[in-house]
C-alpha cells in the first residue's frame, strides 16, 4: 500500500468525515471506499464519440506547485 499526504479543503474533510463516522468506517477506509465507487462508475460520455467529459468540482486554493 502506498502512503501519501492529501491536502483538501475543510468543508471537504468534514464531509467525508461525516460520512465515515454514518457508514461506520475509518476516514481512510472511507475515502478508498469513495474512490473505488467513483472509478468503478460507468462514464457519462462513455458512449458518444466526441462528447465532453464530465466537468470536474472547482479547484479550492492554489494549485501545488512541488515537483511530484
């Protein structure tokens, strides 16, 4: 498993805590939970050609400027 920091807005956090403590799970096991739902998702534009994807959330904050 891969550890890594995470910054995120604290609207956010407490949102995603929320959830966790609703759904009885850690914050970690619930943000893995959250992203494994997200990613398994059928697409929106999967079926036409040329559509435009799905529109990301706004950015919060600047952008890292950090090498990865």
């Amino acid at each position: 498993m891969i550890r890594f920091s995470l910054r995120i807005p604290a609207d956010l956090h407490e949102r995603v805590t929320a959830r966790a403590t609703a759904d009885r799970r850690s914050l970690n096991s619930e943000i893995l939970h959250l992203l494994e739902t997200a990613l398994a998702a059928p697409r929106a534009d999967a079926g036409s050609p040329g559509g435009d994807p799905v529109s990301p959330a706004p950015l919060h904050g600047k952008p890292d400027s950090s090498p990865a």
